[in-house]
C-alpha cells in the first residue's frame, strides 16, 4: 500500500511537470519577441520531413536474408 502511494505520488508530479512545461511552450509561442531572441521558427519549413517510401532503419533496400530458407 505504501509503495503504491509513492508511485501515485510521482506520477502525479510528473504530470504537474509536464503540465506546467506545455503551458510555458504556449506562452513562448505566443511572445513575438521569443522568435526574435533565438531566430527559431518552430512554425518554419522543416528540412526533416518524413519520407513516404519506407520506415526502415537501414540503408539498403534488400529484403533480409533468411539462413535455411529456400526461394
């Protein structure tokens, strides 16, 4: 019972954390002058743009090679 209050406990910080970290990314995106102090634009193109083909890991392209299979 005691452990399970810590861990309620915990979470419920963690969630006060979080909470408080969005509502602050709310008002930083609101601030004209946040843009202009570090010239980033979150609402700006992004070079890294998910790739429709695939969403393998690796670099080839070559279906995995399976020992003992024949094809």
């Amino acid at each position: 019972m005691k452990q399970e209050k810590r861990v309620a406990e915990s979470l419920e910080r963690i969630r006060e954390v979080i909470v408080n970290q969005q509502a602050a990314l709310v008002e930083q995106a609101q601030d004209p002058r946040y843009k202009a102090m570090n010239g980033y634009d979150h609402e700006g193109s992004n070079s890294y743009h998910d790739d429709a083909k695939g969403g393998g890991g690796f670099a080839g392209s070559d279906p995995k090679k399976r020992r003992g299979v024949c094809t």
